[in-house]
C-alpha cells in the first residue's frame, strides 16, 4: 500500500490512572503496535500526565492523557476503533482527521499559546475601557441662591383677607343630594296642585248648567199641570 493512500490522524487516549507508570506505558506500547500491524506508522508522540476529569468515567476522577498522531488507512482505522473499545485500561478516546500542512504541538506550546491568548484579551479589554475612563466629566451643579421673600405690609394683607372673606359669602353653599331631591319634590306637589285646581274650575261651569236644566224641567212639570183642566189640585 502507498502511502498516498495513508491519511493523517491525532488521537487522544484517557488511560487508567490507577494502573501506574509502567502498566501505562504498556498500554501505550500496545497501541502502537496495533497500529503498526495495520501498516500504519506513529508521526508523534505526546504524554500530558495524570489530570482531573470534567466528571467522572467509571468512577474515576483523573484520567492519564495521551496523544498520538499517525498515518493509516481509513479502513484499518475501524479495526483499530473497534479493538480500543474492548480494551478495558482505556477510559475515552477520540480521533480526528488532520489537514494537509497541518502543525503538531506539544502540551508545554499549546500552554504558552495560551497564555499569550489570555494576555492579549486583557489589553484589547483594557482598551475598551480607556474611552469610557477618559470620558468628559459630568457638569458641575448650579447652585442657586436661597431667593427672599419679600414681606408686605399689614395693610394689604389685611385687604386680601377682607376680599377673601367677600368671595366666601358670595359663593354660593353647594347643595346636598338629599336637599336638592326635597325641592324637587316640593315644586312637584305644587305642580300638582295648580293642575288641580284648573280641573276644579272646569268642573264648576258644569255642575252650574246641571242645576238651571233641573229647574226649567220643574217649571215645565207645573205648567203642564195647570194648563190641564182635568186634573184637580
């Protein structure tokens, strides 16, 4: 097989922490050799140590970091996957594909990189913040003077409190609910009354013209009586 068609990989193994220095690196020994089986070949090499987990992996607080980069073929890789998944001093691993040209670091240059990343997001906060430091700085307060309120003289508060008084009469007391409903009331019965007694004058006339019928009806009854001969008083 050329090595055209080889493709670069990095791996990075979680070992068994409790198995110690030598069982750890025999674990690593074997790894290389599975890959070395499967026609491949082991670029680089990097141990991190034992570090402290983001959460546990079979009840294991720390884990021992290692990273291998490699050349293989993509179909000896799932023999290799598959023969890491049954091996039980492995807690994780991952494999990545790297790019054409790409530059493989140690732990101490990436820790450095790092560093420089941190430091340089500090200015860049730093100068953020000048502006808002050098700002104009805010107006002084004005401060007014107390103003003095000018005394007048007694005569012309005694004027105000005599037309205050004036204004006071003048107006008119507000009426309550309960007065305003009797006055109604009391112009109603009256209302009724002169209806009343226009109805009683009406009536008069009548009563009037009733009683002159009555009495032309007797007189017509007595000359009756006396214009006929035949009847005897």
């Amino acid at each position: 097989m050329t090595e055209e068609n080889f493709t670069s990989y990095e791996m990075m193994l979680i070992v068994d922490p409790t198995l110690g220095d030598d069982r750890t690196r025999d674990v690593i020994e074997e790894l290389k050799t599975q890959i070395k089986s499967l026609e491949g070949t082991v670029t680089f090499e990097d141990l991190w140590g034992s570090r402290y987990l983001a959460y546990k992996i079979k009840r294991q607080e720390k884990g021992y970091y290692v990273v291998l980069n490699f050349n293989l073929a993509p179909t000896k890789l799932i023999e290799l996957t598959n023969e890491l998944r049954l091996n039980q001093n492995i807690l994780r691993f991952i494999t990545l594909k790297t790019p054409k040209n790409y530059e493989i670091l140690t732990l101490e240059a990436l820790e450095k990189e790092a560093e420089k990343f941190k430091k340089v997001k500090k200015e860049d906060a730093k100068e953020e913040e000048a502006p808002r430091r050098t700002s104009r700085p805010a107006p002084k307060a004005k401060v007014e003077e107390p103003k003095v309120k000018e005394v007048e003289p007694e005569e012309k508060v005694e004027e105000k409190e005599v037309e205050v008084k004036k204004e006071v009469k003048e107006k008119p007391a507000k009426k309550t609910e309960v007065e305003e409903k009797e006055e109604i009331a009391v112009e109603e019965e009256a209302i009724e009354e002169e209806v009343e007694e226009k109805e009683e004058v009406k009536e008069e006339p009548k009563k009037k013209e009733a009683k002159i019928t009555d009495l032309d009806d007797v007189d017509a009854k007595l000359k009756s009586i006396i214009d006929d001969p035949d009847i005897s008083l």
